[in-house]
C-alpha cells in the first residue's frame, strides 16, 4: 500500500524513510488504507477516531448493524477499492511491456477472484518465482546500434544501424546473479568478443614476432 498510494501524492516511498504519527499509516488492510486516502487523511490521528467509532459500534449500537446486509458492507469496499479495480486497464499496457508481468498479474487476479486473497497472492508469488528463472535461464540478448540518421538505439541485426567504432553495446534481458552469471558471459562472448580468445590469438601473434625477430638477427 505505501507504492500504491503515493501515486497520488507528491512522495514516493524507499526503505530509508522515517514513518511516524505525520505520515499516512500505509501498510494495512487495502480498504482502510484506500478510503482514507480518498477522505484526504494525512496522518495516524485518524486511527483515534476510528477506533472510538468502532469502540461505539461494538459496545452501544451494535444491534442496530446486525441485520445490515452483507451486499452493502460489500459495495463499500468496492467503491473504496475503485482505483484498485480501474488497475485493470493497465493490463493492455504489461502485455506491450512485459509479456511475464502480464502473466503475473492475470493469475494473481484470476486466483483471487475464484479462489481467495491468501490462495491468490501464494499463487502469485509461485508463479512470480517461476518467471524469475523462466526469464534466467532463457533470457534474450543481442548487440545494439543506432539506427542511421535517427537517435534510436534497435537490435544491430534486424535493423540498418551503425555500430560506433571500437565500441560495441550489448543488451541482456533478465537479471545478472550467480545463476544467470554463466549465461550472461556466454552471451557477452558469442555477441561481442572473447577476451580469451583474443588473448590466445596475441600470444600467438607475439611468438610469431619473436621467432622472426630472431632469423632476422641470426642472419
């Protein structure tokens, strides 16, 4: 909740951030969180009246909600929840960024709705895991140049684009580990050089030179 939020604020949250009673409480249940965010609240204060609401609802008015129905508790966490729920037209915009994102979120979704929230979010998480090495293990990479007469920078193979000389980019799309770290130097090698390669080759080279140096001197 302290990432969805500041959306609609001016801060953005880190892990080096200071919380106390001048800040929104975020790291609750996504209904309270939501609706206070809609009422403006900017502070924990607001727990104060909250709990001396539902220490009333409890202790003196409870019979009157008993016959409430569960249909209007559940239309207002819906409409606290709506920005939650529009999220969804951003699933339009994974699908053109990252096809594992897109998956992600559709099963998460999917799990939570016909399962529950704690069945969803596990699944959510296993399946979160599963793209993580899906992604390591077949990760893509190619070199890149800029494209002639454009400042864009596209695969140099399926592209008309202009490498600068003596220098070469090359792009790996997951994450660098030590589980990826093999593949990422295997990768780095076969599209750019292999600095083993090239060092054999100079060794060679430089005995070749040292041989002729010394027939020449012989002679």
């Amino acid at each position: 909740m302290s990432r969805a939020l500041p959306d609609t604020f001016t801060t953005r949250p880190t892990s080096n951030n200071s919380h106390g009673m001048r800040v929104l409480e975020a790291s609750v249940a996504p209904p309270r969180s939501m609706i206070a965010s809609t009422m403006g609240v900017k502070t924990t204060l607001s727990a104060v009246v909250t709990a001396i609401l539902m220490f009333l609802l409890l202790s003196v008015i409870s019979s009157l909600f008993k016959t409430l129905p569960v249909s209007i508790l559940a239309a207002v966490i819906v409409i606290a929840l709506k920005g939650l729920f529009l999220q969804i037209a951003d699933l339009k915009k994974f699908w053109h960024i990252n096809i594992f994102d897109f998956i992600i979120w559709l099963i998460t979704f999917l799990s939570v709705v016909f399962l529950d929230i704690d069945y969803g979010l596990g699944i959510g998480v296993v399946v979160s895991l599963i793209t993580v090495v899906l992604q390591s293990q077949f990760a893509q990479s190619y070199r890149i140049a800029q494209l002639s007469k454009e400042d864009l920078l596209v695969e140099h193979k399926l592209y008309h684009s202009e490498e600068i000389r003596g220098v070469r980019i090359f792009r790996f799309e997951a994450n660098v580990y030590f589980a990826t770290a093999e593949i990422f130097r295997n990768s780095l090698y076969r599209k750019t050089l292999n600095p083993r390669k090239l060092l054999k080759q100079l060794q060679k080279l430089e005995k070749r030179l040292q041989e002729q140096n010394k027939r020449v001197y012989q002679r």
